[in-house]
C-alpha cells in the first residue's frame, strides 16, 4: 500500500448505483480483510441508512459509530426504529454541531434514551470558525491562527499516543464510521 499512515478509498459517482453496489457487496469483506492485514484500524465512512453494503459492514464490524443531530425528531426517529443490524453491536452515539445550551444537551439526552450511557456518547461542539475553515479549505490556517505554533507539537503528540493506544488492543477487525441520518 503505498502509505503507511493512512490511505483513502474514494466511494463511487457512477450513475448506475445498483451495478456498483452489487460488485462491491460482493468484494467489501475481501477487501477489507486484506486491508486489515496492514492496518491496525479501518475507518469506513457508510452512507446513511442500511442497504446491501452497509449490512455486510455492520456484519463485520467492531463499532459503529451513529452520528446524530440534536434535533429531536430525528433522533426518536431513530431509536424508534433502530436498525437490527446494530442489535448486538458496540455503538458510540456522537452528536455532532452541539450546542450545549440546547434544551436536548447531553445530559438531557442521556435521561430521556436509556441507551446513552456516558461511555457510548460524545459531542462535538459547534464551531464556526472552524466550520468555515472547513468549507473554504484554510484548516491549517485556522489551526495557525488559533495556537502559537509550539502548541502544534501537541496535537502530534495526542496523535502519536492515539496509534500507539489503538495498537495496543489489537483492533484486528475494521471499525465503521456511519453517517446515520435519517
């Protein structure tokens, strides 16, 4: 694989869907064996809901990550109808673009849906400065203007420790990063 560190596997743009969802449902899981024999971890980021791939990636993963909003609609929606491919699974809940003043913050979250624990939640505050950093491709930017660059080392250093961490429980099975939305 040509980096150690880190490789991309782009999704696909083809317009006719169904022929490349029936190609890759049949080659995911060898493909990501293969994968793991050089990776510690594997991230997949999955589209939103549950079709013929995705069903094969939960199958075989070790955590799947559910990201949700919180509009409140949308998340008794999900727990309503929870997938029964995540029955039985590791799920991290992450609530993303959060707002802590929300009436639904986490702490209310976690009373009102049993399944948030404090183990199997996060929140990832929202941040517009950073969003806009995003969005017109300046991060690095962002990052410089935010920390004097001796803080830098810092957050290569919370790197490194996160690899070496992560090895140390021999991830040997992918871990899903899904992107449900509903």
């Amino acid at each position: 694989l040509p980096y150690e560190e880190l490789v991309l596997l782009p999704g696909s743009q083809s317009s006719n869907y169904e022929v490349y969802s029936e190609i890759l449902s049949e080659t995911i899981v060898a493909m990501l064996s293969e994968t793991e024999k050089y990776y510690d971890a594997v991230l997949i980021d999955a589209t939103p809901g549950i079709d013929k791939i995705n069903k094969k990636l939960f199958e075989d993963a070790d955590l799947v990550v559910v990201n949700l909003s919180q509009n409140i609609g949308v998340i008794d929606l999900f727990f309503r109808s929870i997938p029964e491919e995540l029955l039985g699974k590791k799920v991290f809940y992450l609530f993303g673009s959060y707002l802590s003043d929300s009436s639904f913050n986490i702490k209310n979250l976690r009373i009102r849906y049993p399944e948030l624990k404090m183990k199997n939640t996060g929140v990832v505050p929202m941040n517009v400065g950073f969003m806009d950093a995003i969005s017109v491709g300046r991060l690095l930017n962002y990052f410089e203007e935010i920390f004097p660059l001796q803080y830098l080392k810092y957050f290569v250093h919370f790197y490194n420790h996160f690899l070496k961490h992560n090895k140390s429980q021999h991830l040997h099975k992918h871990q899903l990063y899904s992107d449900y939305i509903l």
